[in-house]
C-alpha cells in the first residue's frame, strides 16, 4: 500500500513536533513547516497527498497558504483553528479548504478525519485506512444527469453548465453527486455530513454552508435551494 504524504504547517515548535510524531506512528509520511512561505515551497517540492494548514502562522497565513494551494492543486486541506467560533475557520473553507480541526485536538481524532477526508478523495489512507475504493452505499454511478442547462456525469466525474466544463474540488462533486441523486428533494445538513464528509459523529454544519455557496457559485445560484430549517435541494 502506498504511503500517504501529509504536509503540516505550524508554527508552533511543541505542536508541530508532536503531533508529526503522532502521525508518523500511524504511518504517514509528514513534511512539516514552520511557517506558510517555507509550507507553500515544500507543498511544490513534494505535492504531499493532504496539507494540514495552522490559521495563524507568519509569513503566509493559512488561509492565503490555501488559497495559493487550490490555485495549483485540488489537494485535500485540512485548516487547523484555536478556536471553533472563529471567522479564520470560514474564511478557510471560502478559501477552498476541505475541512478544519479545532485546536487543541486529540491525535486520535485528527486521524480520523485525515483519513475521512482521503477517503473522498479515493487516497489511501495510511495502515488501517480506505483502500481508495467507494463506501458500500455511495452514490450509484448513473449519468448523464440533467437539470436545465446543468450536465452531471456520475461515471466520467465530470460537470458541464451551458455546455462549458466546471472544475470541481472532489468535495464539491460528492456534494453534487448527493445532491444530483435525489433531485428535488430537500437533503439536512446532517445527512450531508455523515454522506459527503463521513461524520458519523455529527460536525459543524458551516462546512456544508460554506460548500454549498461555494458550489453554487460554480453551477448557478438558483439551482441549489435552501429550505428555511432543513437543508438543501436541487431544483429538477
């Protein structure tokens, strides 16, 4: 099996150490950095499988750090916050980050949620992780999918809008995908968590908001709905 590559930016010398450490004992190969300027070239040099990106760090914070990353790349990142309220954890996801871990975090769970998002991203996910193959319950493989002048196609991965083709992040097509299975109906935030981010433990529903308007922003604003206290739906 293939070893996964993490690349963690933290300025934090007993964080960065430690938790490179951690990693490292479950498998993965890590290239740290202290701070985003060294993280953005290291990110160029070894085009890690996931970047795991601290907020506040010098020389180039995260957010911009990811910014420049999604740019290049359409590597799952991770941001890492101190605090959950924060609008640095908003401003990440906007910036194209695919999740975010709450600082201080256990080891235990950042792993989980490494290898969470690795397994949207079809990534092994070091010993003991996904093996890149769907979940039994995925989404089934249809296609082509229509809704006005919105092509989806479940087999090739592949989204056109007025015949143009739309780059998304893997996120954002499992997110599609959910949402272009069921047409019309409404989909909670919950559900869209445990299917698309695989948070059988319930999460933090700004990361399908944020996805969401991020999404839209690609296929139209009109064709995702929100209804007021449930969720979400794809107009038909």
């Amino acid at each position: 099996m293939a070893e996964t590559h993490v690349l963690f930016v933290e300025d934090d010398d007993v964080i960065r150490e430690a938790t490179q450490l951690a990693l490292e004992r479950d498998g993965f190969v890590v290239t740290a950095a202290p701070d985003g300027l060294t993280g953005l070239e290291r990110f160029r040099a070894n085009r890690p499988d996931i970047a795991l990106l601290d907020v506040m760090v010098p020389g180039l914070d995260g957010v911009s750090l990811c910014r420049r990353i999604r740019d290049e790349s359409t590597v799952p990142v991770i941001m890492l916050s101190a605090r959950a309220d924060s609008i640095d954890v908003v401003l990440g996801l906007e910036a194209g980050a695919d999740d975010y871990v709450t600082k201080p975090f256990d080891g235990a769970v950042l792993v989980a949620r490494i290898r969470a998002v690795l397994r949207r991203f079809g990534h092994a996910s070091g010993p003991g992780g996904a093996n890149g193959a769907p979940p039994s319950d995925a989404v089934p493989v249809e296609g082509p999918l229509r809704f006005g002048d919105l092509e989806v196609n479940p087999e090739g991965m592949e989204v056109r809008k007025a015949g143009a083709p739309v780059a998304l992040t893997p996120t954002e097509m499992r997110l599609l995908l959910e949402f272009s299975a069921a047409p019309g109906t409404v989909l909670s935030r919950d559900r869209l968590l445990e299917r698309v981010w695989d948070y059988g433990w319930g999460g933090d529903t700004r990361v399908v908001d944020v996805h969401v308007q991020r999404l839209r922003g690609k296929i139209g604003q009109d064709r995702i709905e929100t209804v007021r206290g449930f969720g979400y739906k794809l107009k038909g």
